[in-house]
C-alpha cells in the first residue's frame, strides 16, 4: 500500500493555519493543530500568565501561545520554576486554542489531510516514496560517503521553493549542516536547471552551521521563531548523528548520548508536527563486525533514530553516478529499489 500524492488538496501554496481539506468538515467543531490560528492572542491572554511570566517565557523562546500549548512540562518549568504552575498554563495556552485532548478517527483523518509532499525532483524517488517527502514526518537518508545523502539535501532545498504544480511547497529551506558540506554553488546549479533565479534560490534557503551537539539542538530551538515568519516548509538535518557519536564516544557514554539525541528528534518531530514542515535528516552506517550473514553495516544511532525517524531511506553507490535507494523498516512501503543519477543538473531519474 503506497501512499499517494495528495495534489488534489493542496490548497494555497503558503497554506499554514486554513489548509484542512474542505472534502469533510468537522462537524464536532474540534479544532485541529493545522487549524489553530494563535495570531489573535499574546502570551498575556493565557489564564496565570502575567507580564512578568510572559517575559520569562519570550526569553526562552516562547513566544506564541501556540509554543506554550505545546511544550513539555519539563521544559515549560525550567523558565518559571513550578511543574505545577507549567501543567496549569500549558493547558490554560491549549484551552485558549481550542485544543482538546481526544479527537474522533475523522477529526485525525482531517488532521492528515493537512500533510503535503515534496518532490524529490526524480520520479522514481518520488514513486519510492509514495510521492515525495511529507511534511510533519522525518525522513531519513542513510547511507556511506559519496552515497548522495548531501546531494539529496542539496536537491530539496531547491525543490521546495518551487510551486505546489511543480512538486514545491512555495516555501523556504532551512539548513542545518553539521558537517561543513553545504555549497551554495551546488544549489545554484540545481536552481538554474529547476527554472529559478540561482539568486533567489540562494535567498530562500536559511543557513546555519552547527558546531556540536549541543549547539545543533540550539539552532532547531530557535528555529521555532521563524519558521512561520519566513514560511520554512523544510528542515534539512546533514547529519543528524555525526556530532553525537564525536562527542559521546564509547560503551560508558552511550546512555547519555541516545538520551540526548532522542530528545533532538523528538524536538524535530514536535516541529514536523506543529507546522506542518518536513524534516530531512541524513545518517551513517556503520559497520557491525560481528555480522558474517547480510549486511554488515547499520545505521548509526541505533533505537532511537530507527523509532524517531518516520520513513528511512538506505542509499548505495552503483556504478559511476547511479545510486540505488531504498526504503526499509517501513510498514507501508513495499521493499523495492529503484535508481537515479547525480548529475551536474542535481538528482534524476
Ligand atoms: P554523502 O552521502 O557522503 O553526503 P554526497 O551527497 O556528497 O555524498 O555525494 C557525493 C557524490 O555526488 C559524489 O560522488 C560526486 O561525484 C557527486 N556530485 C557532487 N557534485 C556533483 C556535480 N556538480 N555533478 C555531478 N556529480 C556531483
Ligand atoms: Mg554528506
């Protein structure tokens, strides 16, 4: 069962808040986290929270009552000092927006309706993937050096400027490179072949290098602040787990390190969720030496990335610029390969 492209609903092409398809309407009135329009209310207009609060609460990076709604009490206590107090003001900043606790199946299925896909810029990629790369899920691409994992991310920060009847979202790309690999001449390359100023393409993607672990979950904590504002539809990850593995080496480290890498995806796929973006994250393999039967490599990051990621996509070279893709540990996805190119053009079929 492969999932299809739902071109039919896609609606305006910077759809954020109103984009729930109009095939079914509630009929409940329960208000979905697409639907929820917070631009209305201020921080101030959740029940306890005052100026003083409010403040606590901006520095920190809450800056809409939607953030609030939606963060953990853990994280919501360490700004004002009390689980109690963070457990009564998130669900007074839920109550606010309408949110409720329990939804019907159709409530959930309208909720889906919102998800939008992202060509890869290759059909076959595309049909891999049951029509490109969906919004509120992380998808990621494992694979050796040279497997085209950057090229990959590369790609798709072009594609998703493109408009919805070119396999774009008309939004931005943000790019989070931990590795120092991201070139602004590649995506002006693919740019120019995709039919857009090189520019302009360079302009919609928002760069930020990250220098270790700790600095990477930082940038996707700030990234909350403008992802609305500057109509961010991807969040590129290149690699997800690189400085994990530096910094925590060895068996002794190895519960701190998952630890902390859990809570970095798990911050991603809040993202993914609350507005609606896509997130793309590349990983490594690494080899297993005690395996003598199948394959001896793995992806880095064991359960936690293997339960994190959505949709997981193993790469491998093949002759000179084919690459050979893979879909695994998915439920819905058939076991199939397909091939495509890396070109001066970018990915093609
Ligand atoms: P990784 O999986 O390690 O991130 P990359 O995405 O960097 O791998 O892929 C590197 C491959 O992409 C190399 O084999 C290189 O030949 C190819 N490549 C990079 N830029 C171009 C280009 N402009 N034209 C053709 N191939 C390219
Ligand atoms: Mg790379």
């Amino acid at each position: 069962m492969t999932r299809r492209r739902r071109s039919s609903t896609a609606t305006s092409t910077t759809e954020t808040s109103t984009a729930v398809t109009a095939t079914i309407r509630p009929t409940t009135g329960a208000v979905t986290i697409m639907e929820i329009d917070d631009s209305k209310y201020q921080l101030e207009d959740i029940d306890g929270v005052g100026k003083v609060t409010a403040q606590k609460l901006r520095d920190a990076g809450y800056t809409t009552v939607r953030d609030v709604a939606f963060a953990s009490v853990r994280e919501l206590a360490e700004v004002i000092g009390s689980e109690e107090r963070a457990k009564t003001i998130i669900l007074n900043a839920q109550r606010l927006l309408g949110i409720k606790p329990f939804m019907t199946a159709l409530e959930y299925y309208q909720r889906r309706q919102a998800v939008r896909y992202i060509s890869t810029g290759c059909r076959a990629l595309d049909e891999l993937l049951g029509g490109g790369i969906e919004t509120r899920a992380i998808t990621e691409f494992v694979g050796e050096f040279g497997a085209g994992k950057t090229q990959i991310c590369h790609q798709l920060c072009v594609m998703v400027q493109l408009p919805p009847e070119k396999g774009g979202l008309a939004g931005k790309a943000l790019y989070i490179d931990t590795e120092g690999t991201f070139r602004p001449e590649r995506i002006m390359q693919i740019a120019k072949y995709r039919g857009l100023d090189p520019e302009e393409a360079l302009k919609n993607i928002i760069y930020a290098r990250a220098y270790n672990s700790d600095h990477q979950i930082m940038i996707v904590d700030e990234a909350k602040k403008i992802i609305r504002q500057e109509n961010i539809r991807l969040i590129v990850v290149d690699s997800l787990v690189a400085h994990f593995r530096a910094e925590y080496p060895g068996r002794e480290n190895l519960a701190a390190r998952q630890q902390k890498l859990n809570q970095h995806i798990s911050q991603l796929l809040k993202i993914a969720d609350i507005y609606n973006v896509a997130v793309v994250v590349t990983n490594q393999v690494i080899a297993q030496p005690d395996v003598f039967f199948g394959n001896p490599l793995k992806p880095a990051g064991g359960n936690v990335v293997a339960h994190g990621c959505t949709y997981r996509i193993w790469l491998r070279k093949g002759k000179e610029n084919i690459r050979i893709a893979k879909v695994f540990d998915s439920p819905y996805h058939p076991e199939k390969e397909v091939t495509f190119r890396i070109t001066e053009e970018g990915i093609v079929d």
